[in-house]
C-alpha cells in the first residue's frame, strides 16, 4: 500500500484528493485537518458508511499516528477505491506545520490516561 508523506498529501489535496479522517470522535474533537476537502468516517463506522465515501476520487486515509490507516487502505483498496496512507497520520501533520483547526472547547485535561475529561 503507498504512503505519502503529509507535504505529498497537502499537494494531493490541491489536486482534488480528499483526507479520509478515520479517527474515533473522541481523538478528532480536539485537532482536525484543516483544508477543504476532508471527510470524518470514524474507522468503528466505516463499513456502515462506505456509500458516503466517493470511489472517483483520491483518498488519503489518516488516522492519529499511521497505525489503523494501513489496514483501512486494504479493505477499501479491495472494494475498489483509489486510496493511499498519510505516513504518521495527523500527529507528523501537524508536526510539519500543515493547516489544523483547534476546538478548544473539546480539549482533554486530567493527571493520567485513565482520568482524561473535556475541560469545562
């Protein structure tokens, strides 16, 4: 499955490619892509969604760090969409200063994992 790279696919999306977002609610509330064309299918939803994904068009799958996406690009690749993976998904976006948004109402604050809660 081909990888592309976040500055391959914020040129791709200049093209007409859109970034397939398949990260649950509750890690895409916070930080999300910020470019034009971007679709949020949570990857738990997927299957039950595929008739709002476009086959005609280059998608891009990303997930919060590159580990659900290679396995989402098969199952799709399968059914017959044009797919590729974002390499390290949102975190190594954001990380090379690609555009995002900041929901600050949906930031997550607590001492550990186990007791994360949206802040008030």
């Amino acid at each position: 499955m081909k990888a592309v790279t976040p500055k391959e696919a914020f040129n791709l999306c200049k093209e007409g490619a859109i970034i397939l977002d398949i990260r649950e609610d509750y890690l895409s509330a916070y930080k999300q892509f910020n470019i034009d064309l971007v679709l949020f299918v949570p990857k738990s939803k997927l299957q039950e969604n595929l008739k709002s994904i476009p086959k005609g068009q280059l998608l891009i799958i990303a997930d919060t760090s590159g580990i659900y996406s290679r396995e989402v690009c098969n199952d799709l690749s399968e059914k017959g969409y044009n797919v590729c993976c974002l390499a390290g998904g949102f975190v190594e976006w954001e990380r090379d200063g690609f555009p995002i948004s900041i929901n600050q109402k949906e930031r997550l604050s607590g001492s550990c994992m186990c007791q994360l809660k949206a802040r008030e």
